[in-house]
C-alpha cells in the first residue's frame, strides 16, 4: 500500500516544524507494510513570493490527488498589505474549502509537567481535556461579502454567516461521534438568543441528538462558553461550534494549557485529511531553528490515525512525545529559567529516540 | 434640577439589584441640587407575561423621554421556548437600539481582596485594568437575517453582520476618548484576515487615529485576543471592537478577575444612558434576597458620571464600594468557606454606611 501525503511547509517555521513531522512519519510507518510518498508544495505566502498567488495551480492539483496534506502555517507580516485575496490566508482558506475538511478537531489537554506555564490556576489548568470540533469551510468564512458605497458616497461592507442544514449535520455528526469515543458529553455553542443561523444550528443538534441516546447534549451560548473555558475548562468533553465561533474559542483554549505550540489539529471531511499545528507562522524566530516541533509532531500522530488507521503508530508518537517532556526535553517556549533548552532537530531526535 | 431616570428591574435578580442601585442613587445626590424622578416599567420576561411583549409600548415611551435607564437583567428558562421577536433577549435588543447606545462601556478591573476567586494565576489576574468598548447597535444582531428553505426543501439560515461607516466612526470616537483619558493605549479587535466589515473597521481606525497622535493604536485579530486576554491581560488599556466579538470578548474578560458580580456598564449613544450590571438575571438565585447588588451599584456610579456628570459623586460610590470589600463585606458568590454571609440588603447598608 502506498499513500502520497503532500507537504505544504508555508512560512516562517511552518518548514522548520514540517520538517520534523516528516521524520517522524517516516519512521513511525517502518515496518507498518505501507509505503508513503512525501511531495513538497507551496502554500500561502512563499506561493506568492515565487508564483504570484497564495495557493498555485500546482499545490491545488497536488493536495487532491493526495491522501493527506500536513501543513505547517501561513502568513506574515510582509504579506498584510496585499488585497484580501492576495494574503497567505486566502490560500489556507481555498485549501480548506477545495479539500471539503468542514470538521477541523482540535485536542486541548494539558501535559502535567508543563501546568507551570499555564495563565490558569493549577487546578484548573491541570483538569483541562477538551476536544473542539471547529465547523470549517462555512459560515461567515464563505458567506457572501461585499465592500461598496451607498448613494451618499458612504462606505460600508458586509459578511454573511450562512448555513445550510446539510453543512450543520455532517459536523454535528463528525462531533456526535467524538463524543461518543470520549467521555459522552457533546457541548454546543452558538448564539441561539440573537442569530437564526445559530437557531438552526441549535435545531438540528436536538433532532441528531436523538440518534445518539447514548451522548448527553448541552447547548451554552457563546459569551457564556467564553468566560466557562477560563472559570471550569473541566465540565468540556467535546465542544463543537460554527467556524468563526471556532476559531475564537479554540484559541481561547489552547491557551489553556500554557503550552500552544504543543497542539495539534486534523481537518477532516471528505477523505483527504489536513494536519497542522495550530501554533501559527511565529515570523520572529522563522529561520532560527529553536521552534517547538511537537505540535507538528502530535499532527502526525492525527495523521496516521484518521488517514492512515494506524492507531498503534499513532498512540507510539503520542507517548515518545510524552515520555519527552516528561524526561524534562523543553524547547525555547517550553522552558523556564535555567532550564536546557533544545533546538527544533534535537527535540525531534529526543522523540524519535522513545 | 429634575432628572428622569427609568427603572427596568427585568426578570430574575434583576429587581434585587436595581432596589439596591436605586437606595445608592438616591444617596448619592442628596445635597446636590437636583432631584431625580424615578418610574419603573416592564422589560423582558416579566413584560411578555404581564403584556405579551417583551418592550411594551409604554415601556418605550417612557425610555424615550429619560435621562437615564438601569436595567437589571433580561431573561430566564422560563421564556427561552418562544419564537425570536417574543423572547426577553429581543426587548433588550430593541431597547438599545431604540436608545441608540451604540457604545457599551465595560470597566474591568480587578479588586485586590477578591483576586483568590479569579480562575488566573494571581501575578496574572492582579494587573487586569481593561475598559471595553463594544459596539452595541450594528453587525450581527442587527443586520438582516432569514430562515428558509431552497428549492430541495432543505434548511438554510443566515445572518449579516453589516457595518457603513457612521457606525464604525462614532463607537471608534468613544474609544479614542475614552483611551485618551486613560494609558493612551487603545487596541482595535477585529478579523480583518478575513471579513470584509473588519477590513472596513480597520481602515477607518487607521483614518481616525490621525486625530488622535496621542494615543497608540493596536490592531489585534479577535482569536489573538482572546488568547491575549488570558495570557497577559495586563498589556490591554481600552479595547474596542464590534458588536458579536464585543459579546465574547467582554463576558470572557469579565471572568478574569474573579468577581463578575461586581461589574457595571454603561451604554451611551445619542444622549440616555443606559446602565445595566453585566451579570445577568441568574434565575436560580432570583427572590433569594442574596444576590450581589455591587455591579449595580457600581452601574449608579457610571450614571452619575456620563448622565449626570456628577463626577465627584461617582467617585464617591466607587470608593463606598471599595472600603465595603475591602473592610470584607461579601455577598454569597464572593465570599470564601467560613467568611460571613451578607444578602442584598445587608451589602447595600454597608455601601451606603460610608
Ligand atoms: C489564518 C486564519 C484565516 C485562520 C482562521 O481564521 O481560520 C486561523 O486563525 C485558524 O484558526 O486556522
Ligand atoms: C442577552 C443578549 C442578547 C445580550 C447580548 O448578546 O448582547 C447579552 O449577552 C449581553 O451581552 O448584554
């Protein structure tokens, strides 16, 4: 069996954390009987650097052909200026929408050994264990925008959070199933006391319910799910929202743990899967070597379990890279003062010696 | 000189809190000259059970001729099975904009003895000292919206989250001011990566803040801040941002210093004042007689300031506020296992007693 995954470095230490993933990947398939083909493409900013445009026709026909696609991160500061669809997100944007992943899972736990570097008090932070299914190629994301002017010569402009019921069921339906693997507890969010897209939301979560007796449903509104992820993080199993919902509340609660560039994510819908760490391009310390690759790393691990089903291998990467911070290997985020620190390749080393 | 002032206890705690606020408000300007007319009408749940309208018609005569409004809270359990337009989150929704407070004021700031309640890490949740400005009377909550069905028969909803110009320019205006009067630091929320009504709202803080050389502009994307928020609260002065992220950034904030039921704010827009504390009606609690006036009281105070412009006034109440926690008066969600119990009554004696 041979698998082709496209590798989508980006920028700043997007290339530095990918190239870790890869090694890992490499070496948690030997002697799995399967073979994988590692293509590199371009992504967001370097793609416009060199072609012109965040998301070539090249990477477009690469990822969907592909497997699975790990990605590091996109953007930059040098990039801001550019139109809307000229910017390095507007390709992250087109890749998540062209590969159709509408369930973006993020794994919030917390790693005991780094509860110090948490903003939250101990025994909050140490009880943190969420899975956040993040809606992903709908809602205000996709809607229609416009920019115009009004007779009077007014500017104004407008984004639309819309839904259909079918994009609301397939990742109620990705979460239900979450849940049902973890703890049972299945919270959504939305804003049902204001929006109708958020009352439809809200709607089929009680019709789908039903087919999951087994799953416990809550419904929390989004302001009050923002202040409940910092005061008791430990009543979430699997939380599941709407996209820009998502993408708030999510970083909210990678903050959590006090350990961001730890935290993977899988993007998952129809077949081919797209793996990142969600830490970001980090632009200031691109380049230096010193980037924190276990969020890339425990990407992998999502990888060989949701595109590969090779849940043994990715149970081993998940423990070599406990067994590393528990053994006290911190790179330069991780560490607190007069700690060691190590470099991108020799925390990687540290993984692939477990 | 006679001011109107209306009172809208709402539903739950909201009458326990407004009949304290109104004891304080009636303190505070004796011997002030002026005289305060005070008249209570319905809002909310109460409204909808007594008159089958959530903003009664009498209720939005009598707001439209104030000079200020206190609100306590809207809504409950009770009314959340309604159609939209007839539960008491609508009311509240169409007072504001009936008002036109197109700016919510929101001081956030940590009181050194009940800094072991908040969720932070003390060093963390001592330094909090934020006022949010979030826009109240646009995006989202009032930009067009439908249910439907396509020509399948399938489910699809939408929102718009509309801004011109005038409405971004004017809560901006209170932002500047406000940040001006404070550590000159102002810090613009929005997620202009993506949505085209950011890219407006950044444009137009980029156009204002040459009127404003003494105050230093940031511009942060709203899933930043809400990491920000709770890794280093302390680097945020004034914090202004639209109407949604407004709504979960502020409850998010809210949370940081361990005491939401102390929290006032303020609504202002084209001359009434709206003052509401930000805790809500907590129905569990309602008619107990325990709940914390504080957010209330501390309400009264911004009414003196920016609809009275009794300044010395205000100042006053928060300082009779201060010296009562500080001299360990707690109601029940401040007060630590052993600590006395003081109820609604009681903390508004001690209040008044300074
Ligand atoms: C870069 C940006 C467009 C993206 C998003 O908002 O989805 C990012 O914040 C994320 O969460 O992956
Ligand atoms: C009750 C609700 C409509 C309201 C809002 O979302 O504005 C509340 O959450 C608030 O923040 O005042």
């Amino acid at each position: 069996m041979t698998y082709r995954v496209v590798l989508l470095p980006g920028d700043g230490i997007g290339p530095d954390v990918t190239a870790a993933a890869v090694k890992v990947l490499e070496r948690a398939i030997t002697g799995q009987g399967i073979e994988i083909k590692i293509e590199s493409h371009l992504l967001g900013g370097c793609a416009i650097d060199e072609t012109g445009t965040p998301f070539p026709e090249k990477t477009q026909e690469a990822v969907q052909t592909a497997d699975a696609v790990i990605l590091g991160a996109v953007g930059g500061p040098k990039w801001d200026v550019g139109p809307g669809h000229l910017r390095p997100e507007a390709g992250l944007l087109a890749l998540r929408r062209l590969l159709g992943v509408y369930a973006n899972i993020r794994p919030v736990k917390a790693f005991p050994e780094l509860i110090d570097a948490s903003p939250l008090r101990k025994e909050i932070a140490q009880a943190v264990d969420i899975v956040i299914v993040r809606e992903l190629t709908g809602g205000a994301y996709f809607g229609k925008r416009e920019r115009g002017r009004d007779e009077a010569g007014a500017r104004f402009a407008y984004d639309t959070m819309y839904y259909s019921e079918e994009e609301i069921r397939r990742v109620l339906q990705t979460a239900f199933e979450t849940a049902r693997l973890r703890r049972k507890k299945l919270t959504s969010v939305d804003k049902a006391n204001v929006l109708d897209s958020s009352r439809l939301w809200r709607e089929i979560v009680q019709e789908m319910s039903a087919q999951y007796p087994d799953v416990t449903v809550e419904h929390l509104l989004v302001d009050a799910c923002a202040m409940h992820l910092v005061t008791h993080p430990q009543v979430f199993d699997v939380l599941v929202t709407e996209n820009l919902f998502g993408d708030i509340l999510s970083d909210e609660s990678a903050v959590l743990t006090g350990s961001i560039g730890m935290l993977p994510s899988a993007s998952l819908g129809q077949g081919i899967g797209l793996y990142e760490p969600i830490h970001g391009s980090a632009p200031d310390i691109a380049g230096l070597g010193i980037a924190n690759p276990l969020g890339a790393i425990l990407s992998v691990a999502l990888l060989l379990r949701y595109s590969l089903h090779l849940e043994a291998a990715a149970l081993r990467v998940e423990q070599a890279v406990a067994s590393a911070v528990r053994d006290g290997a911190r790179t330069k985020d991780l560490a607190r003062q007069g700690e060691n620190v190590l470099t991108t390749e020799q925390m990687t080393e540290r993984v692939l010696s477990y």
